[in-house]
C-alpha cells in the first residue's frame, strides 16, 4: 500500500508540474504574441515620450495619466497624496481618484517602477537605451527610449504580464474542468485561434479589462474549484475573498458579472445541485471581498448601491434564517415552480434593499446604466444613453462575430460538449456504459428464479439504468454562467471579451471522459480531439496570420501642434479645459492642466458636466454657451473638427443626439459651425490648424445680451 501512495503521489506531481508547464508556456506566447502587435500598429518603440501618450486616447490616457502623475512625483506618498485630492480631474472641485477611477494598478505599477530604478540605480544596471529619431515630413526629430527603465514601457510591460495571465488561467482552466490535461489544450487553442474576439488587450492596453478581466477569471476558478469540494476549507473562502476584492477595485464592471455568478448560483442551490456548505462559502466569500472593497475605495458609492452588494446580503439572509429555502419536490414541474418562485423573492428582496440603500445615500450615479439597457429594447432615447448606444461596442452582437467563432468549429465545439453533459445528465451514459451488465444480472437471475421473477428483475434495471446521473455542480455553474456572458454579449457587443474566453473553456469539456462516455476507448478520444484540432487550426491559423499582418506608424502632428500649443501658452494651474471626452484625456495626460470633464461616464455630476459642455455641438447660440461655460469655471474651449462636420452612423451626429433629446429646439441653428468656422464672439478664438481649434472664455462675467433665437430658413 505505501508503494502503490508513493506511485500514486508521485504521478500527482508530475502532472501537475506538466500543467504548470504548459501554462507557462502558454503565458510566455500570449505576452510575446500581444506585445509585438502592439509594436507591428505603433511602432512604439520609434516614437518620443509625448507620441507614446498621445497614443493612449479617451480613457486609456485618462487611466494612464494617474500612472504619470505617482512616477514623476518627488516621492511615491506625496504621488498617493495628489491623486487622493485632486483638483485636476474635475475642476475645480477636489476629488479621491483612487475612490472614484479604480486606480489601483495605476499605483502598483507606479510603485514598482519607483522601486525598480531606485534599485537599478544602487546596483549599476542600465535599464533603458535612448536614440534620436528623424520623422521627416517637416517634423523636429525627437529622442525615444527603450527598456524598463522607461515609464511607459514599464507599465505597457506591466499589461502584458496580465495578458500572460490570462492565457494561464485558461490552459488551466481548461484542465480542470475537464479533468485532462488536453482539455486545457483544447481551451488555450480555442483562445489563440478566436484570439481577436477573445480579447482586445494588443490595442487598447490601459483599460481596465486589460487588469480586471484576468482576476475576474481566477475568481470564477477559485467559485468552481469550491463547488467541487466535498468538504469546503477556509483556504476557498480565503481565495474567493482575495480574488473578488482585487477584480472589484481594479474595474467598476466586475460587480455585474459576479452579479450573474451570484444568480447562477441561487439556481444551483434552489435546485439542489449544489450541497448548501460550498454555495454558503462562495457567498460568504464574495460578502468578505465586496467589504475589502468598499474600505479600499473609500466607500465607493456606486459599489455600495450596486444590486450585487444587496444580493449578497439578501442570499446570506436567506442561507442563514431560512436554511430549508431550497426543497426536493417530486415532480419537474413542481421543482421549476420552486425555482421561478425563489428566484423572484431573491430579486425581490434586491431591489427592496437597493432602493433603501440609495434612497439613503441619495445616489443616482448608476441610473444611466438601467436607462442604457431600458433603451435597448424599448424606443427610449436620452442624451446619455444615445452617446453609448451610438458607439459600435455598444450595439447588439454582430452576425460577423458569431461567424467567426463558428468558422474555427468553436460553437459547434461547445455545442456538441454541452449536449454530451446533457445526455450524460439524463441517464444516456448509464444505458450505455451498464448495457452489458444489465444483461449478464438479467441472464444470471434466469437460472435462479422463475421467469415471472426475471420479468420483475428486468423492469427494475431498467429504471435503475435510465435514470438521471450527477453532472458535478462546478461544470454545471460554468455552464450557467457562459449563458449569462452570452445574454450580456448579445445585449453589449463590447462584452464579448466574457463570452468568447469562457466559451473556450466550456468547449475543454470534450475532453472530459466522463461526458463524452459514447466515445469508445481513449485511442479513439484522443483521435477525435485531434481532429477536433486540426479542424479548428484551418480558419484559427489564418486569424493569427491576419492579426500579425497588421502594420502600422503612430502620427498625429495636428494633435500634437496642440498639445506643444498648451504646454507654451497657457498657465500650468489657472487654465482649466473642456470639449470632447477623448481630448480632455490627452490634454489631462500629456499637459498635466486642468480639466473640467473628462471619459469616465459613471457618476451623475460628471455626466450632467458633460452634457452642458456638449451643447456646443447642439443647437443655440454663442452668448447661452458662453454663460454655462463660465459657471462651469473654464478658461478654454476645445473643438475638433468630426465632432463638428463629421458622419457617423446614421441618426448618430451630435445634432441627431441633441435634437432627440431637446427636439422644441430643432429649429434653432446649429453652434458647433459657427464656434469653429465662424464669429464666436464673446469667446476668444486663439488657436486653430485643420482639425483643432481653441477658444479662450474670458474669466470676468461679460453682460450679453442674448439676441433673439435664430431660426433656419
């Protein structure tokens, strides 16, 4: 027997530092696979400090200004320090960035540079290599740099690893819930080859996906490694909490898919497919990480009302007072009435406690996330909800995507391996697995008893046989919970980058030889998983082939004519900016002045902000304009030209937004022409080229006469 445990042991270690292994590999190729696609479109290492950050529009310069500001602080608390009252961001009000932005990977990473060139310096190592580059075209050379030692390369670096991350997990993943070593493989294979529709990290690295979706992927591990217990220890109740804290401070949209975790799970535990200890640990779990969370955001409000932080209390509420919430009722019937009924009285009790809660606190900064989704499926349109919707991200799912995951056999794929775990579930695995069995019990009997008897005998195997077998609670959450990522995608294109990689993982289980029972002999399951393979390698090889096919140069000298503009002529402190989203970004990162509003659209005082200082591209008149502009404290006034003049989607123009929102004033003219092109009296035109302009609002209240409206012809 101690042989045989030593043999035994033995076999476990090796296979798991197999897996550690390949998962390793797997993240090595990911990072390398990311990083040079990021280098083939910008041409990153060529371009100068200022292009670098130029290159990070809308909120990934945002999000990587915050970087900036903790790594050329004098020290790393007078860093923490600023970003904790910042007047910048929102002026002239003073805000916590760290509370509101979930900024923390933006301050660990700001640490560890700090931390790596201190050390670099004392033991003499150089960290970077620094060139003149010659851009031609009229344009001054600039110096550019290389290496670690380099603040942007640092933190690009610091994204990769996350990205490396993820490719683990999924290899990793993929072993586990199918308890094999080539489901991993099928899932990591899935990941690279449907690689585009799985993640968009190569392109828009500062996101908070880019830190955010790996954790939410190692908390989802962490619920299913619970669910498999037989007897669930504090080390799960340990990594839920861990994880779910860090997925929750690093992105604001963690909540809703551990919302969706937590209502699969209600399902699994009404219905009795999971035993009441584990569902009771990853509740508890969630509850200990969403209360780290809200202290490491310094009570964040919209975490607080969040209908995940009710749910929790509401279910632990339910476990605790009421441990028979869940029954065993005979019928089909009766059970899915059981399971519709409770699953009501748990959103009930939801949006009860949530309406209390921000009825208290008067918060409202998530109301534009229900009117999001109100206008999705109903004809209500508002100025909030338009400036999403209108975006491509936030359209329905496209048919083209659905194509593409089919073309690499990955729907068909986790089609067939969900359909093999249903017919395993209704007993078809037994029928096949104990035929033979049955006959030899039923051909024994007949030699005993009487054929009456033998009658008897095979009535009761065969119910005994055709009844339903027990498909682990793990494979069926993971199951539950890609149906919500599809909702989700299929609502929100942009949500996608949940389905597609958990897709990938689901389709591991036609690895499973548990569920895939009809398959004879493990020479055969292999053959088939690698035909599987190399089906899915014809179309997956040629998506990687075009993805690294892109090449591309970062240039924008308008943006930067701009940029050098601000940095020479306006006062670091006094001048604070407005206009379009995306700009205030680049000027907030790269100038380091003041902003008035800025693309992070999740809090009602923001979004009100945006929308007066987007009137300017709506209907009416200078001297109106000019008077919400010097009640919004801004000294300068930013216009880009397609934010004037240009097409996008039909029904989509600025004047499209504005004349839905506000349509009594569709017959007033349109502004925007006339700020950019035209007299924009009292405002101070004071700069301009072909795509930018500047408009200075004089400080002092200037008496205008409002003249009458101006209606078109």
């Amino acid at each position: 027997m101690n042989d045989g445990s030593t043999v035994s042991t033995v076999t476990s270690y090796t296979r798991y530092t197999l897996i550690a292994s390949v998962a390793l590999v797997c993240s090595c190729l990911n990072f390398y696979h990311v990083s040079t696609m990021f280098e083939n479109d910008r041409h990153f290492s060529h371009l100068s400090t200022l292009e670098r950050e130029m290159t990070f529009r809308t909120e990934m310069g945002f999000y990587y200004s915050y970087y900036k500001r903790i790594v050329n602080a004098p020290s790393f608390i007078s860093g923490l320090h600023h970003i904790m009252n910042d007047n910048k961001t929102e002026y002239p009000s003073t805000i916590n960035t760290l509370q509101r932005f979930n900024l923390y990977p933006e301050v660990i990473l700001g640490a560890a540079f700090r931390g790596f060139v201190h050390f670099a310096k004392l033991i003499g190592i150089k960290t970077k290599e620094c060139w003149q580059v010659d851009r031609g075209d009229d344009l001054p050379t600039v110096w550019s740099c290389e290496g670690l030692g380099d603040a942007s390369y640092f933190y690009i670096n610091g994204v990769w690893v996350f990205a490396g991350i993820t490719a683990a997990l999924i290899f990793i993943y993929g072993c586990y819930l199918s308890r094999s070593i080539f489901g991993g493989i099928i899932a990591i294979s899935s990941f690279f080859f449907n690689h585009g529709e799985c993640t968009r990290v190569q392109w828009t690295p500062p996101l908070r996906e880019s830190f955010g979706y790996p954790l939410i992927l190692a908390q989802i591990l962490s619920v299913s490694w619970c669910l498999r217990q037989t007897a669930p220890h504090w080390k799960h109740l340990c990594c839920i909490a861990f994880t779910t804290s860090a997925s929750l401070v690093t992105w604001q949209f963690s909540q809703f898919v551990f919302l969706t975790q937590l209502l699969s799970l209600t399902v699994l535990w009404i219905q009795n497919s999971a035993p009441r200890p584990n569902i009771t640990v990853v509740f508890l779990g969630n509850l200990i990480g969403l209360q780290n969370a809200i202290v490491l955001l310094f009570a964040n409000e919209m975490l607080l009302t969040s209908l995940y932080s009710c749910s929790v209390v509401v279910l632990l509420g339910f476990i605790v007072f009421l441990p028979h919430f869940s029954s065993r009722p005979q019928s089909e019937w009766m059970k899915l009435r059981n399971t519709v009924m409770h699953v009501a009285m748990v959103c009930i009790g939801t949006f009860l406690l949530r309406f209390c809660v921000s009825a208290l606190l008067g918060s409202k900064d998530d109301a534009h996330i229900f009117n999001l989704l109100r206008s999705k499926f109903t004809s209500f349109r508002d100025f909030h909800t338009m400036l999403y919707t209108c975006a491509a991200e936030f359209d329905f799912l496209s048919l083209s995507t659905i194509y593409r995951l089919s073309s690499t056999l990955l729907l068909p794929i986790v089609y067939a391996a969900i359909g093999s775990v249903a017919l395993y579930a209704a007993g078809f695995g037994d029928m096949t697995n104990q035929g033979e069995v049955c006959q030899k019990r039923v051909a024994a009997s007949l030699s005993i008893k009487k054929q009456r008897e033998s009658r008897h005998l095979k009535e009761l195997l065969k119910n005994e046989t055709a009844s339903p077998r027990k498909v682990d609670a793990a494979v069926q959450y993971n199951i539950l919970q890609l149906m919500a990522f599809i909702i989700m995608a299929a609502t929100i294109m942009r949500l996608k980058l949940f389905m597609s990689p958990h897709l990938c993982i689901i389709a591991s289980l036609v690895a499973s030889k548990k569920y895939m029972f009809f398959v004879k002999g493990k020479l055969m399951h292999l053959a088939l998983l690698a035909a599987l393979l190399s089906g899915m390698s014809f179309a997956g090889l040629r998506n990687l082939k075009e993805q690294r096919s892109i090449i591309g140069e970062y240039s924008n000298p308008a943006l930067e004519d701009l940029i050098n503009w601000i940095q020479k002529e306006t006062p670091r402190e006094e001048a604070a900016f407005a206009g379009p989203m995306p700009i205030m970004a680049s000027i907030l990162l790269t100038t380091q002045r003041p902003v008035i509003n800025h693309p992070h659209y999740e809090y009602a005082n923001l979004r009100e902000r945006t929308k007066t200082v987007y009137r300017a591209f709506g209907r009416g008149t200078v001297a109106e304009l000019y008077r919400s502009l010097v009640d919004l404290k801004v000294t300068y006034f930013v216009l880009q030209d397609h934010w004037c003049f240009g097409e996008p989607r039909p029904g989509c123009s600025m004047l499209d937004v504005w004349d839905t929102d506000e349509p009594h004033r569709k017959d007033l003219n349109p502004l925007c022409s006339v700020l950019f092109e035209g007299n924009s009296s009292p405002l101070q035109r004071v700069f301009s080229n072909e795509i930018y302009v500047v408009l200075r609002v004089p400080s002092r209240y200037v008496e205008v006469k409002l003249p009458p409206r101006q209606y078109r012809q």
